[in-house]
C-alpha cells in the first residue's frame, strides 16, 4: 500500500544525501540510509499529506527528516546495545568506530533540523511537535535501558514506554501529515491517536511474532528477544507470575558461562506456556488495535480514505516480519 510512497521518499533521499558535503563523517549517514528499510512512518506523513490536499510531496522534506530522524535513533541505539548488525549489514560503530557513530549520529540529528527548519511548509506547530517527539523518544529508550536492570517492570510501566520509543513517532508522522495537507484540528488530533495506538500495537505484535512467528518466511532468529532477556510484554507477564524456583532457573540459565540459546528459549517457553502470558499480550494487543480503528472512525474524511487507513492498520497486524 505505501510502495509509491517510498519510492518518492528514497528518490528524495538520495538527492538530499547527494547534496551534503563530502567529508568522511558523512559517510556513516549515507551509509545507514542506504541499507534501506520499510520506510513507513515518513510514507505515512505523504499519504496523509495526499489524502486532505491531494500532494503527497508537499511533505517531502518531513518525511525525509522523520526518516533521518528514525536512523538517527538507530546509529545510537545500535552502540548502547552493543549489536553488530542492522539489516543484516555491519552497524555503524562496527564498521567505524564508537566515536565516528555518536559524532555521525549527532550531525545527523542536526542535519534533519535544519531540514526542517528550512521548510517551506513548517510551522511553529510542526516544530514544536517534532521536537516534544524527539524528547519522548529519548525518554522511552531511557526507560528501556532501566528495565535491563530491573526484575519487578510492570505491564502498565512496559506499555508507556513503548509509547514513548515506538509509538510517538507513528504519532507525529501522521500528524504532521495532516498539518501540512491543511486538515482539521480534531482530525490531525485523532491521526495522532491513531498513530499512539498503533504504535503500540505494532511493538506488542512484533513481541509476539518474536517468539511464535506465524509464518516461515520469518526474517529473524526465533527467541532472539528471549536471549537478551529483553522485558517484553511477555517476559514481563512472567516475571509477575514467575514462582520462586522458577526465578532461581532463570537466573541460573542466564548467569551460566556456557550459555545454551536453545535451553533458554525452550525453558522460558514453557514457562510463557505455564502462564499463557501470549493471551496477556494478544488481550493489549487487540485493545489497542480496537482503539486505532475507533480513532479512524472519528475521522471527518469519506469512507474510502478511511477504508485505505483500516486496510492499512490491518495489514501491519497480521504481517509476518
């Protein structure tokens, strides 16, 4: 459904990322971009655009600062977490070093304000949004990182931050889709509901495919989220549940030298089981989903605007990567 879309949007990039200078730190930038990615939040920003004011590409140069934006968060979210691979390919800190991938992060960042600034369609209102988002952004990895080191993380706790990293950027991508194609107030208000719903959705959905991909052609390595003992929602619903011999295994499969993946993901699997912690995150999933689906139905758009906005939010819960 957003082909078209990104089309635009990789053509624009590569234009924009032609004309920068040519000095090695800009190597890391073009580098991350072109190892691509769905680009569906900044597609989301022209299809907005084009479904109030009939231009997609009026809203070019945001849905190319909220793509730089997004890989912003990746250049520095890749060194904190240590990972070597992005979309199969090397990260930047691996391919450079630490401090060519925060210094190339920074200009980054710097680069997509000026960006925006430069606009001639940005505001006041799209400014101030864009940067509310960038902090919330902050605030949620933040969280996340917290959670590494903490055993009693609560549902309602997990839920604010994916929020906050996942969900405002959905958020802010609509609405400033809507801002730019000169929507309503009530409407660009109830897209960005819709896009904090979905968001949230979308990372539980993503929790869930983690450990029961419903398809084979699944990209990733099953249990990988289990392996880091990353506090999913799933993870989460069994450490609230988890007996005391069952807390003892798991710090014992963890902590041990010689680490067995399969045992680990087999033993927690079981227990995820024991628990039916997957109904848990299915019951947040599908309130979520219900909600994004209310907030397209208080749209003040004709039927068929809003049947491409539920096709949409349908597909992305029953995708298989």
């Amino acid at each position: 459904m957003l082909s078209t879309y990104k089309e635009s949007i990789d053509k624009a990039l590569d234009a924009y990322l032609a004309s920068l200078p040519n000095y090695p730190i800009y190597d890391p930038i073009r580098y991350i971009v072109s190892l691509g990615g769905k680009r569906f939040r900044s597609s989301l920003t022209l299809m907005i655009s084009e479904l109030f004011c009939g231009n997609p590409l009026l809203a070019i140069n945001e849905a190319m600062a909220i793509e730089l934006f997004h890989n912003f968060t990746l250049i520095h979210d890749d060194i904190m977490d240590e990972a070597s691979l992005r979309r199969g390919h090397e990260t930047v800190h691996k391919k450079w070093s630490n401090n060519e991938a925060i210094l190339s992060g920074d200009l980054l960042y710097a680069v997509v304000n000026k960006l925006l600034a430069t606009s001639e369609v940005t505001s006041s209102e799209i400014q101030t949004l864009f940067h509310q988002t960038a902090i919330e952004v902050c605030e949620g990895q933040a969280m996340d990182m917290d959670f590494e080191n903490r055993s009693d993380v609560s549902v309602d706790e997990y839920l604010l931050m994916i929020k906050l990293k996942t969900a405002v950027l959905v958020a802010c991508a609509l609405k400033i889709g809507a801002l730019i194609g000169g929507s309503k107030d009530i409407d660009a208000d109830q897209l960005y509901e819709f896009g904090i719903n979905l968001g949230v959705a979308f990372q539980i959905h993503d929790d869930i495919l983690d450990v029961y991909p419903n398809h084979s052609s699944f990209g990733k390595k099953v249990g990988g989220d289990i392996i880091e003992e990353k506090k999913t929602i799933l993870y989460i619903s069994l450490l609230n549940n988890a007996s005391k011999s069952e807390m003892d295994l798991l710090n014992k499969l963890y902590s041990s030298k010689a680490k067995n993946s399969e045992v680990i993901i087999s033993e927690v699997k079981k227990m995820y089981e024991k628990y039916d912690v997957l109904s848990v995150a299915n019951k947040e999933k599908d309130k979520y989903h219900l909600a994004a689906l209310s907030n397209i139905e208080n749209l003040s758009i004709d039927q068929s605007n809003k049947n491409r906005l539920i096709s949409f939010a349908q597909d992305l819960m029953t995708r298989n990567f």
